[in-house]
C-alpha cells in the first residue's frame, strides 16, 4: 500500500527554452539600443523625438515583462490511473454555470454546457450541478426542465458507450456514428438513433418557446416567473432533481437559482453570481472542491474532473495550488483567425510560462477551486490556527448572519464535508443567502469569494489568491478539457476587449493593484510583473496612438521621428523590425497555424489596442474621475458558426458604436499623409531638408496594411460598411488634427 500511495499523480516538465531566450535578449538589446540613440540626440530634435522616446520606453518595458513570463516554461502532465490504483475515495465536486442575458446567451447553448457536465466520467452522487440565470428567464428554466428529461436518457447512453464529447450539439453535429467504436453494433444504432430524435425535439421545444412572447404557462413550477423584471425581482432557487439514491451512474442534482435583484441594491456582476453559487453549495452540498465554466464552455474532456483531482488532491498540492486552470480554447474557429480571438500561441508559451513563476492566472471559466480557499484561507492556516480562527465570533460574522451557512464553512474549513444525497432542506436557508441584503456587514467581495470591484472579477479574485500565497497550476488535455464558442464579429469582439481593459485599470487604480501585493502581501515579484503586463494592456492604447500619429504627424510636417535610410540607425531599426517579426512568426508556425493567421493577430492586436482598449481606457478614467461607474456587459454568443461561407465570415463587421471611431479615424489620417507625401504638399522642413524621409513612408504603409479591413470597411455595404456616422466623426477628428498639424508647422 505504500507503494500505491508514492505513485505519483502529476509530472512537472521543465520546458527547453535556449534558443527563445537568445532571440528575446537579442531583441531586448535592439530595444535597449533604440532608447540610447534616441537620448544621445534627443537634445537635437522636437516633440516627435520625445514622443517616440516616451513611447518606445514604454514598448521595451512590455518587453522586459514578456521576457519574464516566458523565462522558464514547465507544464503538467497529470497520472489519472495512479489515482484510481491509489484507491483514495474521490472528493465531491459542485458544478457553477453562469448566464446572463437569454438573448444574448441562448439557452440551447446553456442547456449543451449543462448536459456536458452532468454526463461527466466522475461518480454521479459526488457531483452537484449548479445553474445562475441572472436574467431571471423563464425560457432557461423552461430549457432546464426538458434538458433534464433529455439528461436521464443522455447521461447513460454516454456512459455506457463511453462517448467522449458529452455536449449533444457537438457530438451529433459530427460523423460521431461512423467514427464511434460502437459503429458495428445493432443496439448502439438503434439507441444512437434515439438520442439524436429526442435532441432535435428538445431543440424544436426550445426554439418554439423562444419564438412566444410566454414561453410557458405561468402556473405550477414556472408561478414564480410571472410578471418578473429582468433587475427587479425576489429569489427564484428551485431543485430540479435530487440523485436522492446516491447512484454512482446516475443524474447527478441539477439547481436552478436567480438571486434577489432590486434596484437600490448593487447586484456586482458576475461576481455577485458567483458568490451566491458559493453560498448556496455551501449549505447544500458543501463540496470542498467547485468548478465554474461559463454558459458556452462545454465539456469536451469526459475525464477533465479527475485530471483536475490529479492536480489537487497529491499531498504537496494540498498545501500549494489553490486552484487548478484549464485553457480557454474555442471550437469552429473561423481560418486564419481574422479576428484574433484563439489565443493559441497565448495559451502554448505565455501560459506555460506563467506556470513556471507563481502558477496560472484564473481565466474565469474551466477552473477547479477549494472551496476553502475561496472562504480566504491561506497556506499558513493549519488545522489548529482554523479552530483559534473560527472560535472569533467577528470572523464568523464576516460570513453573514445564516447560523446554517457558518456551520457548512467550519466543515468545509476543516475538511470535514458531507454532501447529503436531499438537498430540499436547505432551501429555506438558501432564500436567506441569496437575498440582496445578505453581504451587507459581510466580507463577501473584499475578502471572501470571488471580488467584487472590477469587471475582470476573474483576474481580481485570481490576484487576490496569489497574493496570500497560493500557487495555482495550468493543465493540457488531449482532448482538450473545455471548448466554447468565440465572437465571431467586429463589435462583439470589441465590447468583449473594452470590458477586460476597463476591468484590468480598475485593479491597477485600486488596493488590490499588484504592485501592493508584493509590497505587503505574498506575491511573488516575478508574478507582479505578469499581472502588470496584463493589467497595462489597458494603458496601452495610449502610447499604440501616439505611436501609429507619428509616421502621419511628420509626412504632413515634412519633419522625423525616424533615422535615414543611409544613417546606421536604420539597420537597427531593420534587424528589430525583421527578427521580432520572424520570432512571433515562427511560435505560430510551431503551433500549426499560418503565415495569414500569424498577420491577422498582429494587426488586430493593433486594431484591438487603439479601439476596444481605448474606450476601455477611458471608460476606467471616467470611473477614477468619479464621473460614470463602469459597466458589465455580456458578450454575444453564437453556437454555430457558419463556416460554409468563409467569404462571408472571414470579413471585418461594424456597426455604428463609437468603439469604431478612433481606428478609423488614424485611417484616414495616414491616407491624408500618403496624399500630401505622393503630391509633395508638405511645407518647407526645418534645419535644412532634413524633413519625413523613407521611413516615415514606409510606416505609415504598414499602418494602412494593419487597418486593411477598416478601409475596405470605407467602401463596404451592411455590416461589412463602416456607418456613415462613423465615417463623418472620423473624418471631422482627422480635419482637426490635420489642422494642428498645419498649425503647428505654421508656428
């Protein structure tokens, strides 16, 4: 038995990393290079020089964070059948999904994600299903209730057949029964057959009831929706089934909850959701482990629980990972990743890398939490200093006034849970915590649960874990883990990026910041410096515009920011410019992508920096400003991707948000440049011809070949056309600063 129990659960593999590290001192040194030419003449130039200076500073700053994430990658490979020859009794696991808005998130998507998650190859009655509709709709109650009819029929047909893909839209969607191992046998025909009639009912049931004004008739079960509003409403929690057997195959429970809103009250997001999850498992169940995924993020990986217990039950990661990530990767990505939303290369050295510091940072869905942890304990609490804590009654309180509630957490505390098999009991206490006033005089979202404060509530809780010297791991599967749906348009992708920017700043400008966290927290400084990096993706849209202004500034100026084509200078510019660009080039050849997908990321990370993080920037300013609150807004999700017209789906879409303004109005700006360059319009230069040469050309090409889709997007139609509006906002900004421009000249 000793032997059994050595046998270790997971691996950690140091990754190679020479050659990465030469290319990234080499382009460090270019960088370091650029900045002591720029302050050897910075005494002989103007405002551009300064500005370029500024801004170059602020891009080799980024590159310095980069290089310490990226420093010593490692990754998990975790031992399933150690863990099932260990013979250790498996914890039970409380399931979170999340979802906001029924038109926004359809429930047919939820419903998939659910049914995913009940079919899991973990034991039935160790695990609990949780549903959070913020939107308090009764189609999604309505979608629950005849996807659990469907779910007693799915959930053994998958088991039985060990079917991989959980998620019945996918799973039917693909030539799942030619390629089965089943294929040749008559029953699993027959049975196949079956559950592919009774998904499509259950589709056509759903369909039908999104399409009537009332879904359903309020009476009986669905009483409690009648004339609700949307932010205004009481409590809904209901028990949709119980495994009151306990049956190791069987449905695993299924609660339907929408917390108390009013209007008076604060209802923090998703943030406020999930702390409501916690506490309702809590009385409920009380399993010391949760997983959270968001509504779109099916199961694709029908062992993932066990892998993540791999990672969290071995003895040292009891006392080490807090929690246990899983990439955020997107199924029927549309070619070449026009929108650059896949985060591949992300994913396969920035994440890698960050595992190798303090541990992954939490992306907000496919994570495995302790329980305890999220209830703020830290490392150093052992099972003595947890009695001395619990005994203080000021502590106890910051849970909040359930006398029921405080007692699940002393369990979950001390390790000592018990989920019971009936869960109706509990319901009563289950109102009382999920009421609107409940946190108040609690430390609910300062340091209890998930934290309130910033829209990236993810990024915050994560930050806030780290910082009281937990380590978390991030974990590859094949198959991967979790799969979800991305944005497949222009202004879904933009409101997606504002919301993270805005919410990134609100750490920055707030006591959670990092920086703090090391100074009197115990967050590692290397794993600061990976949060800065994130979090001043927000600032960057500041130093991305003055930068991309400059090549258009000096054309219409005849001045320069940029050394001449026979100066030696130039070549450092050249070798910076070709091997950053081989070098981000190759980590996507090395992940199978293409030369296209490769560009495609580059220029949308220039769209992405100078649109959505801008209004993201200034939504966040306006905040510290006091002069508007930030918003939470949900993103559009899409089930289906349309792949059959990649014409169609691979073009850049608009619509008249103002997020599009300032992309095209730098468009328009360097079209003007071109102009004046081409018919030589430009003014006399100053100090003696030594006006916009070459290179300022040269970049202001590049800008326009970075903006591609917004000048196709000039001459386009529908939602392929920028709006007019758009159009004339852009073209009055470019007028006004081809004007300072002149102006400035003139003085």
């Amino acid at each position: 038995m000793a032997n059994l129990n050595s046998l270790p659960l997971y691996e950690i593999i140091q990754r190679k990393n020479g050659v990465k590290r030469v290319v990234e001192i080499i382009i460090l040194f270019l960088l370091l290079s650029l900045l002591i030419y720029r302050l050897l003449f910075l005494n002989d130039h103007g405002l551009t020089w300064l500005l370029a200076l500024l801004c170059e500073s602020w891009f080799t700053f980024n590159w310095v964070l980069i290089i310490n994430i990226k420093w010593n990658p490692v990754e998990y490979k975790t031992y399933p059948d150690n863990l099932v020859q260990r013979a250790i009794e498996l914890p039970s696991v409380d399931m979170f999904v999340t979802t906001a808005d029924p038109v926004l998130e359809p429930p047919i998507i939820t419903i998939n994600t659910v049914l995913s998650l009940l079919a899991i190859d973990y034991p039935a009655h160790k695990l609990a299903c949780y549903v959070s509709d913020d939107g308090c709709s009764p189609l999604t109650y309505y979608s629950l209730s005849e996807a659990l009819k469907f779910a007693k029929l799915w959930v053994p047909f998958c088991k039985k057949y060990n079917i991989q893909v959980r998620a019945p839209f996918r799973y039917f969607s693909n030539d799942s029964l030619t390629s089965s191992t089943n294929s040749s046998n008559w029953e699993f025909h027959q049975e196949w057959r079956r559950m592919k009639d009774e998904y499509e009912l259950l589709c056509h049931k759903i369909e039908d009831a999104a399409q009537k004004s009332r879904p359903c008739d309020f009476t009986g079960e669905f009483a409690e929706f009648s004339n609700v509003e949307r932010k205004n409403h009481p409590s809904i929690i209901k028990v949709m089934w119980e495994n009151k057997e306990g049956l190791v195959d069987g449905v695993p429970h299924l609660v339907y909850i929408s917390r108390e809103k009013q209007h008076k009250h604060p209802h923090n997001s998703k943030a406020g959701a999930m702390n409501v999850l916690t506490r309702i498992s809590g009385l409920m169940t009380n399993a010391p482990y949760m997983l959270n995924v968001d509504c779109d993020m099916f199961v694709n990986n029908s062992n993932v629980v066990v892998h993540a217990m791999c990672l969290l039950l071995d003895s040292n990661s009891e006392k080490e990972f807090a929690f246990a990530q899983f990439p955020q990767v997107f199924y029927d990505g549309l070619k070449d990743d026009p929108y650059g939303n896949q985060y591949v290369v992300l994913h396969e050295y920035t994440m890698h890398g960050i595992s190798g510091i303090q541990g992954s940072l939490y992306g907000g869905t496919g994570c495995f939490h302790r329980r305890k942890i999220i209830y703020g304990l830290s490392p150093n609490h052992m099972v003595d200093s947890i009695d001395g804590k619990l005994a203080d009654e000021d502590t106890l309180r910051e849970f909040g006034s359930s006398k029921e509630l405080i007692k699940s957490v002393v369990l979950a505390l001390k390790g000592n849970t018990n989920p019971s098999n009936c869960l109706c009991p509990s319901i009563q206490a289950a109102y009382q915590v999920a009421s609107c006033e409940y946190e108040y005089g609690t430390s609910w979202g300062t340091k209890l649960g998930w934290r309130y404060g910033s829209t990236a509530e993810d990024t915050n809780t994560g930050l806030m874990i780290h910082t009281r010297g937990w380590r978390s791991v991030f974990c590859t599967l094949d198959p991967l883990a979790f799969l979800g749906c991305s944005p497949s348009d222009g202004p879904n992708v933009m409101t997606q990026q504002k919301r993270w920017a805005t919410g990134l700043l609100e750490i920055l400008f707030s006591k959670n910041c990092p920086i703090f966290g090391t100074l009197f927290g115990k967050l590692q400084l290397r794993q600061s410096l990976v949060y800065l990096w994130l979090i001043f993706c927000g600032l960057r849209p500041v130093p991305e515009l003055c930068y991309a202004a400059l090549p258009a500034y000096c054309i219409i100026t005849d001045s320069f920011f940029l050394p001449k084509v026979h100066e030696p200078a130039f070549s450092l510019l050249v070798a910076l410019f070709v091997i950053y660009n081989l070098y981000t080039l190759s980590e996507y050849l090395k992940t199978g992508q293409s030369v296209r997908a490769w560009w495609n990321n580059q220029r949308m990370l220039r769209i992405t920096a100078m649109n959505a993080w801008f209004f993201g920037f200034l939504s966040a300013m306006l905040k510290l400003l006091r002069i508007s609150e930030t918003v939470f807004e949900v993103t559009k999700k899409d089930q289906s991707s349309d792949a059959s017209n990649e014409d169609d789906t691979g073009r850049f879409t608009f619509d008249d948000s103002p997020i599009f303004v300032p992309g095209t109005t730098i468009l328009l700006l360097h079209l003007t440049a071109l102009v004046v360059s081409l018919l030589k319009l430009q003014p006399l230069a100053h100090g003696g011809g030594r006006g916009a040469g070459l290179a300022e050309v040269l970049c202001s090409v590049l800008w326009l070949l970075c903006y591609w889709p917004f000048l196709k997007g000039l001459f386009g139609k529908g939602k392929h056309g920028i709006p007019m509006s758009t159009i004339c906002k852009s073209a009055a900004l470019a007028l006004l600063l081809l004007h300072l421009c002149r102006k400035t000249t003139m003085g």
